[in-house]
C-alpha cells in the first residue's frame, strides 16, 4: 500500500494530469483534495485530448475509482457537462464517488466573485470568476451547503431558497444584477436528483481502501505558489493545494503519506497578477508561449512565461516534503540556442537568502542564472536517459542540484507515453 501526493510546484499548469494520467496506470483510487472548476487538467492519448476540471484524471482508466474529497468546492452544471462529455467518449463516470462533506458552488458565488473582482479595479487578483473564492468563503463563515443536503430534496430545496434569497438582497444593494431565485431553486434540485447516486462517505472509502492495501493517489489543483497560506498572497487560490491540503482535503493523515510528487515545467509559467521573478518578455516570452501553447485549459488566458526558477522550488520541497520531482515540458526548450536556470535572488546587488515572504519584497527581487548551451535536437521520441542529448542532460541535472530535489520523471511531449525515467544510475559523471 502506498498513498502518493501530485503536488504543483510553481504557479500551477505545470502537467499534473500528464503526471497523475501515467501514475494512475499503478493506483487503484485517484482523489482530488481541493480547488473546484477553475482548475483544468488536460490528458492527451493518442489523437484524442480529455480536458478535465473536476474530475479526477484517473478516470480514464478502468480500474481507477475516482474520487472528489471533502476538500473540493462542487459546481454541479460543471460537473455533470464534464461526466456527460466524458461518457459521450465511453469513458464511464460509474465509479465516481463525491464526498459528502464537499462544499458546492451556487450562482451568488459567481455574483460576488465578478462583483469583487470588479472592485478591485487595476489591483484585481485575476480570479477565473467561477465562485471559487466566495463558496470557500461560505465555507468558513459555516454558511455554505455540502453535497450532503442533497441527499433531502425537500430540505435542500429550502436551504438553497433561503440563502439565494438572502444573498439576492445583498447582490442588488451591492450593485450586481438580481438573482431568479425560482428558477435557481428548480435546476439545482434537479442537479441535486442527478448527484445522489455519487455521493458518499470519501474519508470512509479511502481508509478502506488503506486497509485493504490498495495504492492510492492524491491529485492537487492549483499549485504551492497560489496556496492560500504559503502563496504570493493576495495573488493566491482560495484553498490549500500544498501537501498539508492533501491531508485535510481527503482525510488522510500525514503519516500515510509516502511520496510526494512535485511537478514543474523546465520553465515557469503564470496566470493573472502577482510578482515573478524570472519572467522573460519580447522575443523569448513569446516563443515559450507560442511553443508551449501557454494558454489556460479553462479560461483560455495568456499565461505569462519565465526561466525555471530554483529558489522555487527549493522552497516548494520545504513546504511539501517532496519526495522528488517531475520535470515536464522539456520539449518547449528544443530550439532554444541556449537555456537558463535561476539559482538566485538579489536585491540591489545584495544576495537575498532563501524564498522571499512577502509578495512586494519578492516583486523587488532580481534573479541570478545560470546559462547552458541548448540541445537543438527534438525530444519527443527519446525514451531513456541515453537518448537524451548532452545537453538536456546538463540542465536536467542542473534543475536537479540546484533545486537540492531528485528528479525521477522527465516529460519529453503532449502524449501520455512521452515520458522517460531519469534515476540516480540515469546521471551520467562530468556535467557541472
């Protein structure tokens, strides 16, 4: 038995459901611990793409059961469009079990999200505007409505009645267009109706299947730079995507906890607001957008690009007890006459000692780099280390020993099987 983390390392978009996609071939459950529909995951096999927001990864295999955890916040329109894409594809959502102490998303979460956001004026986080934010914030104020009531349609239908038409009054008073309550009250009884046969005891099922030696995988969304407590605050998610959530969203302990995963691109990329150290704009900028199809699964916003950054992730193996990394995307980087790697910070000249813990001292922060001769060779066929050209093999190892993380996992192209080992035997002498 094992349970194993898939953690995002940088800013998110990094290839974790390439990562738990290959993963999952060996796991019999896969659970999402946190985040909702603003997160998307793309698994591409073969000529098809499954592109994911709720749903676990490991759906696509037969064996997998998948699982949403407690810690998730539940859009059920979402939801169901994404089951009923899937299934229109004949990969069955049968086995998809959703926590009853999940949170789920309503249209006022939508209203204020746009609401705040357009408050913010130039400040504004970046937010993707789908309620995550506020239904996380009904779920501390112990105001919001778990999957669980759907299992009462007459006392849901009350509960959604009673909180549409409080927060109608204040959506109106705070500008926003009013909400039809009726109508709100009629389609999500019917998402309700549609949900129960999926709902269940999660924690349960998961330490049954601890019990019963079965690996399991725990999938993150987001990742550790836009954790709510450890991110570049306020340019953050509005959960815990770092290890600790893992725990929390899916009611296992730490102590089962075995392997953590960290996934980062062999560059960094970013989404909205916020500071970032190694961003490269003009000519390079582009090409890493352009090469890398740097645009958002869900919103399909520009991501801003950068050199990979180790003062990152060595602070993301801090936080996350990673146990070892995986490298994605390296194939971005095939054309590049020469490639850099950021090994520190500096601030007027001065070296700045670890990860910064505020986001304005980080946006002051001038990155130091290392620079390498690039491979100029496509990657995409190679399999093993010795396929691997000197050269990505130097800054492979480099990303390696200045992150102070063991790198296990390289991915060299889209596809699911695109993907080789890289293991201490793999690390060849004489690169410095």
């Amino acid at each position: 038995m094992s349970v194993t983390v898939v953690v995002g390392a940088q800013w998110g978009d990094e290839g974790k459901a390439k990562v738990i996609d290959l993963l999952a071939r060996e796991n019999s459950v896969v659970a999402r611990y946190q985040g909702g529909h603003n997160a998307g995951h793309t698994v591409v096999v073969g000529t098809e793409k499954y592109a994911l927001q709720l749903i676990p990864s490991g759906v696509l295999y037969d064996h997998v059961t998948p699982v949403i955890g407690n810690g998730v916040v539940v859009d059920m329109p979402t939801l169901f469009a994404e089951i009923d894409r899937l299934e229109s594809r004949s990969i069955s959502c049968a086995k998809l079990t959703v926590s009853s102490q999940a949170q789920l998303i309503f249209p006022w979460h939508q209203s204020w999200d746009a609401i705040s956001e357009g408050n913010l004026g130039d400040n504004k986080i970046g937010t993707t505007l789908k309620g995550i934010g506020p239904a996380y914030a009904d779920k501390a104020r112990r105001v919001g409505i778990r999957v669980g009531a759907c299992v009462d349609l007459e006392s849901f239908a009350e509960q959604v009645n009673e909180r549409a038409t409080a927060e109608n009054i204040d959506i109106v008073h705070a500008g926003g267009d009013a909400l039809d309550v009726e109508r709100i009250v009629t389609e999500f009884v019917a998402y309700a109706k549609r949900l129960q046969p999926y709902i269940g005891d999660t924690v349960g099922l998961l330490h049954d299947a601890v019990d019963a030696g079965q690996d399991i995988l725990l999938e993150g969304a987001q990742a550790t730079f836009l954790d709510l407590d450890h991110g570049t605050y306020p340019f953050v998610t509005s959960s815990n995507p770092t290890a600790g959530g893992a725990s929390v969203g899916s009611g296992i302990g730490p102590r089962l906890l075995d392997r953590i995963i960290g996934i980062t691109k062999a560059y960094t990329t970013r989404v909205g607001s916020g500071p970032f150290p190694t961003e490269t704009l003009g000519e390079i900028g582009e090409k890493l957008v352009d090469i890398g199809r740097e645009f958002g699964t869900v919103t399909g916003r520009r991501r801003r690009t950068g050199w990979v950054d180790c003062v990152m992730l060595r602070h993301a193996g801090r936080i996350n007890s990673l146990t070892e990394l995986a490298l994605t995307k390296l194939d971005v980087l095939d054309t590049f006459d020469e490639v850099k790697v950021c090994t520190g910070y500096r601030i007027n000249g001065e070296v700045v000692h670890g990860y910064p813990d505020r986001s304005d001292v980080l946006g002051q922060v001038v990155a130091d780099y290392i620079t390498l001769p690039g491979w100029k060779t496509e990657l995409r066929n190679c399999r093993s280390v010795d396929d691997l050209p000197i050269e990505a093999r130097a800054f492979i190892t480099a990303v390696e020993r200045e992150s102070g993380i063991p790198i296990r996992i390289i991915g060299v192209g889209p596809e699911r099987d695109e993907v080789l080992d890289w293991t201490p035997a793999s690390i060849f002498g004489g690169v410095s």
